[in-house]
C-alpha cells in the first residue's frame, strides 16, 4: 500500500524536531509493508489550516496519490479542535484515502473498526457543537444583561449626546462606576463608549465635547 507521512512541529519551541516523528513513522510504515511515497513536514501552528503542506497532503490525497496518511498522534495532524479535526478525516475518507495514528491504535481506518472509529469521532464532534451552541447562546445572554444586543451596543448607547456627557464626566476625573451610575448605563457599556475605535464621527463629537 502506498503511504504518504505527515509530521508537524510548532515553530514557537525551537527545541522541536519533525525528525524523530519521521523516523518512527518510516519505520512503523516499513513494519507493515507500506510504501512511503510522500512525505509532509510542516514547521507551524497545528490551530491552523492554510499551513503549506497541510494543504499541499490534501491536494495529493485528491488526485489518490497515496492510500493511507501516517501522522504521529491526532494534534501533529491538527489542534483546531474537535469539528475541525474530524472534518479534515472525513476529507480524507471522501477521497477514499484511509489514515493512521502512530501513537493512538484506535485511530485506525485501515482496519475492520473503521466505521466504529468513524462513529466515535462524529459522536464527540456532535457533542462540541452543542456545547459551542451552549457558550454562544450564554454569551449573547451577557451581553444583554451588560446593555449589548447581538454583541453590539445598543443603538440609545451610540447617541452623541450620551458619549459626550461620558466623556465630560470622565474629563472631570469620575471613575467609571460613577459615570455608569450617572448615566445609568453598566460599567461595561461605559468604557466600550469611551473606547477610541468607535465609528470616526462618534470619536470626533467625543473629542470636541471632551475639551468644551
């Protein structure tokens, strides 16, 4: 069976080498018989996919330039999570590639539990899309609670005339507590309002009413 390896390494500890994952995954393929045909050896954060080889194993996969990819455990292949992950080994499957964990035996597509690999896989990947469903639905929920619709602000809170009363209370040296209890706005939505990156006419107005 033709194999094609693939190793990573982060660039942010120079003490890493892919050569000892090559050596082991050439020896590993050479004990059952595969045939190395390629090999991919990316220098760079596992949390992204635009990485070189990365991509470059995924287009030799298409054109089924080899039968199993070999990595070394399942975050040498990818750390961008569970999702992710599991959809880069479906890609894999849709081109009728199979794949193989070094270190992790029960990733194993080449063998009769491939569905049930499969299975498991799509399984946890199901339950951290409902977890991320969970946090995003609490975090708009805060920011509701924090004067924010959507995680914007509210569109009362861009009025003109309330940023510039915040930014002459500030002037006078208020804490923001203060100036949220004047106003009657949550500390939150009174700092995003002091904050310099708002829309250009919002800093300007701000500005002028700040030195008046």
């Amino acid at each position: 069976m033709r194999s094609a390896i693939y190793a990573r390494v982060s660039t942010k500890d120079g003490r890493q080498d892919t050569e000892n994952q090559l050596r082991q995954l050439r020896a590993f393929a050479d004990t059952q018989g595969w045939i190395v045909v390629h090999e991919y050896v990316d220098r760079a954060s596992g949390k992204r996919a635009d990485r070189e080889q990365f991509q470059r194993m995924f287009e030799s996969a298409s054109r089924r330039e080899f039968d199993c990819l070999l990595f070394w455990s399942l975050d040498r292949l990818s750390r961008e999570g569970t999702v992710e992950t599991l959809n880069h080994l479906q890609r894999l499957t849709s081109y009728g590639v199979n794949y193989r964990s070094f270190t992790e035996q029960y990733l194993d597509s080449t063998g009769m539990f491939k569905e049930a690999v499969i299975g498991i896989l799509a399984a946890v990947a199901k339950q951290e899309r409902v977890r991320l469903s969970e946090r995003t639905i609490a975090g708009l929920q805060r920011a509701k609670a924090q004067g924010r619709v959507g995680g914007r602000p509210k569109a009362e809170d861009a009025d003109p005339n309330l940023i510039a009363k915040i930014a002459r209370l500030r002037a006078r040296g208020q804490s923001i507590r203060a100036i949220a209890s004047d106003v009657k706005k949550s500390p939150n939505t009174v700092l995003r309002l002091l904050r310099p990156d708002r829309k250009s006419s919002s800093i300007t107005h701000l500005q002028i009413s700040a030195r008046s």
